[in-house]
C-alpha cells in the first residue's frame, strides 16, 4: 500500500511523518518534494532505517506531469503542502502555483485514475476571515469571508472548491487551526506578519505533534476498517479544545514570558492591526478527537517544552528590556508587512483594510486604555461554546439538507436557486448570485462547507462590503469589524499590489 503526501518537509508534515512512520502493515510512503528543498536530506537522514519505504519525486505541484508521477498507483494521498504566510505575502505566485494551481493538478489527476486514491485534504480556519468577541466561535458552514489582501487565504478557498466539486469518489477535507510548532519564535522575528494578529482576535491552538498524530490515526482506522459515511465526503475543523482557545494578546505574551517580559513591556498598542487578521474558536472542534483521539498537547505544555528546547531564551531575561525592544521589536516596524511602515508611507488601502479609515489615529497611547479582552472579567466563560452566539443560516443545520433549505440559503445572500429538483448533498445545482451570475455547486458545498461565488473565487478581488449590503449571511460577520456604511472594493493588481477603490452609492 502506497501512502503520498505533498508537503511532508514542513511543521505539520515532519510531524506527520514521525506518526506514520509507526504504522504497522506492508506500508510505502511517497513524498513529493522540490528540488531546492533541503529539508528533504535531514528527515532520510533521520529516518534511514526507513529508506527501503521511502520514494521520494521531486518536482513541483504546478506542473501536471510531476502530479501524475506523484499519483499514479497510490492508494492515499494526503495533500500538507501550502505556501502560508509570511511567504504568501513575500511571494504571492508561489502562494498560487502551489495551493491553487498545485491543487488543481492535483485533483485533476486524481480524477483521471482508474482506480483513485483516497484523499485528504488539508484546508484552513483562515477560511472564516476575521473574527472578534461579537461572534469568536465558528462552525463547518459558517460562511467564508477571507480578509482583504490575504492571498493564502484566498488561494486556499480556491483549492477546497476545487476539492469539494471534484469527481474524485473518496475525500475529505480537514480545515486546519492556528498551529504551534517548533519555528514559531523564529519564523515570527523576521517580518511585520506578527502584528498582524489582533489582540481580542480568537485563536484556537494545537501543536504540530497532535495534528502529525490525527492524520496517522485517520489513516490508521480507515486502513483497518474504511471508515465510509463516517468520515469520508465531509468537512472538519482540527481544534485543540477549550483549554487551547486564546487571543491574541495572549498568543503573544505566551512567546514573551519564555524571555520574562510581557507584550505591554515590548509592543505599542498602535503596533497591531485591529481587525483583518483570521482565527476562530470552534463549536465542533470536539467532532474529530471524538473519532480519533489526537489531543494530548496543550498551549501550556507546548511553551514549557519549548523553553526547554530552547533554553537560550531563558538568557534574555538579563538583558534590559528596553534593549530587546530596540533591537527585536521596533526595527521590524520598517519591514513592508508591518501596519507602521503601511503607516508611515501613507499606504490607504492597508491601513483601511486592517484599522479601518480614520481608525488608527483613535488607538489609546497607554495600555491602562486599551481594552483586552482577557483581561475583562467573566472571560473564561466566553469560552462556553453552547453559550455562545450563533448565525442564522437559513436552514436547520442539525437536519438532513432539503430542496428548501437551498432555496432559503440562496435567498439570504441575496441571490436565488435555478434548479427545481434536488437529487441528493452532492449532486450539483445551478445557483444564481445577487449580481446575476450563474454556478454550479454541490448543496453540501454551499450550506454544508459555507461556500458562494463571488469575485475572490476568480480574481484577487475583495467586495465583502458591497455584497455584505445584500447578503444577510455575510453581514453577520462583515459588521462584526465594519461599518455598514463602508462601501470600498480591495484588490491586488498584476503586481500584487495593494490598492482600494471606493464604489459609487
């Protein structure tokens, strides 16, 4: 049996890749890698007792041929690869070539084999866009709203479409939350992307290690016993549980302590984005450790092994703090992914995008005026899922999808159902949108996975605040951080640069 994964040389793969490993069973694995990856020679290194399992095909997912190698005779494929941020934003294409085109070529060769591989995809909770105290939790179905410049994101919603309306017979698709892994001080002291996490934003964390054991227990059970309807065909959130959901401000000072400060002692309030970021809290989150039992790391136990691993950091508590701020904080103020560098060349589009027009002015100079949510009182019980509020969807989520549920979903966003009769969740219909434009999409698709066609699913091209005006599923969201009378149109150009547009009333 011939097990392929895509993206095994990074967090989540070289986690996933220590589980797997343990299977038992006349197992193979199959890797497809770049060839400038030097990742690759450390992990056949470490495991060379394994090298009569290992296959390894370099190439690139955007070019077909090198998919089709990948594919062809295997019985799995377990699709890890992704170009997340700060790279995306460093290198929009390659964020293109790998999780959309990539996974396009992927699919499409799936599609074409006489007998197809089980496929799992991993998708992600950037797919919600942003949230804040007004509605932190999130579910399967929950509408998707990428944040404005976000091309991993709008990249990923492009791949999970293309997943979702495939003719491949067995999928799923895994939407992965904010991971924690071993690169994370190191990955995030090199560009602005670490102010870009909102300081009430809700973060629901697992390590690298958990996720690594979900997909070797997934492929463990359905090796034993297909796992069928049960799993297959569906959408999952990966959550770490109620005892890993965070803000960010917390995600911050968490990194913080390992140097004994605090995020008061090294940020400015006005360093950090207000809104525009993505993360959730999950209302199904418990739906996967029910059936595969990955969770065993929380946050707590993550940072307390790193420091061990790490026990360099414990040397900075000596260095004056004042110091560490100069040297590791404020000199990224200067870097191109920074909200003050945005700031300080006047670039409107970022600073609306992620502050809202004339909003980062009214950012307090003291920490005693800013208002953190965690430190509020009655917090933890925000974190009661059954306790928190919901979105009307338009159907009863808890029940079989009907013809009717589809007419009602379509109405909300303002647009209406062509198709008269329903088959079943994944046979497709023809949907029209508010402005007029025609798609086909499977019912589970739409009310089951939180997918609508709109311009982001063609171009880079962001109208959440003139469609939201129409559709009552996504202004539940929208104005959780916009105002109603907010009428821009974001995009990127054919150089990926940032720009806005306001629309005529």
């Amino acid at each position: 049996m011939i097990i392929a994964f895509t993206g095994i040389t990074g967090n989540m793969g070289q986690s996933t890749l220590a589980e797997v490993v343990k299977l038992e069973g006349d197992l193979k694995f199959r890797f497809l890698v770049l060839e400038n990856d030097k990742r690759i020679k450390k992990l056949l290194k470490k495991y060379k007792k394994f090298k009569n399992k290992f296959e390894v095909i370099y190439g690139n997912m955007k070019d077909k041929e090198t998919c089709r190698k990948f594919v062809e005779g295997a019985d799995y494929v377990v699709g890890l690869a992704a170009v997340i941020p700060p790279l995306s934003d460093q290198h929009p294409q390659w964020a293109i070539d790998c999780n959309q085109t990539g996974v396009d070529n992927l699919v499409s060769v799936i599609e074409e084999q006489e007998k197809q591989p089980k496929y799992i995809h991993i998708s992600t909770v950037a797919l919600f866009g942003n949230r804040n105290e007004k509605h932190m939790f999130a579910r399967v179905g929950d509408p998707l709203l990428i944040s404005p410049f976000d091309i991993y994101s709008a990249t990923k919603l492009r791949g999970e479409f293309r997943v979702l309306e495939s003719k491949i017979n067995t999928w799923a698709v895994i939407r992965q939350t904010a991971m924690l892994h071993g690169n994370m001080l190191t990955d995030n002291m090199n560009d602005g992307l670490m102010f870009h996490t909102c300081f009430n934003a809700p973060l629901e964390w697992l390590t690298a290690h958990d996720s690594g054991v979900l997909i070797a227990n997934i492929l463990k059970a359905d090796i034993k016993k297909d796992l069928g309807n049960k799993f297959w065909k569906k959408v999952f959130n990966i959550g770490g549980g109620k005892e890993n959901c965070v803000t960010g401000y917390e995600t911050l000072d968490a990194g913080f302590k390992l140097i004994g400060g605090s995020v008061k002692d090294f940020f400015k309030p006005n360093s950090s984005a207000t809104r525009n970021f993505h993360g959730v809290w999950y209302f199904d989150s418990d739906v996967l450790d029910k059936m595969f039992k990955y969770r065993s790391q929380t946050n707590d136990y993550f940072w307390k092994e790193y420091l061990r691993n790490h026990s360099y950091f414990s040397l900075a508590k000596i260095v004056p703090k004042a110091l560490i701020r100069k040297l590791a904080i404020e000199r990224l103020y200067k870097n191109e992914n920074s909200p003050k560098y945005w700031v300080k060349k006047k670039d409107e589009a970022k600073k609306i995008a992620y502050f809202g027009k004339d909003e980062y002015e009214k950012i307090p100079a003291k920490w005693s005026e800013v208002d953190l949510l965690c430190e509020k009182a009655g917090y933890e019980k925000l974190k009661d899922a059954k306790k928190a509020p919901t979105l009307e969807y338009g159907f009863d989520i808890d029940k079989e999808i009907t013809l009717k549920d589809c007419q009602n979903v379509a109405k909300m966003h303002g647009g209406k159902l062509i198709s008269k009769k329903f088959v079943d969740v994944y046979t497709a219909l023809e949907w029209e949108t508010q402005d007029g434009e025609r798609f086909f999409a499977r019912p589970f698709t739409v009310l089951g996975a939180g997918h609508w066609m709109n311009s982001l699913y063609k171009e880079n091209v962001w109208e959440f605040d003139r469609l939201a005006k129409k559709d009552k599923l996504f202004a539940q969201v929208w104005y959780d951080s916009h105002d109603k009378d907010e009428n821009y149109k974001y995009f990127l150009d054919e150089n990926f640069v940032a720009k806005i547009e306001k629309y005529d009333n």
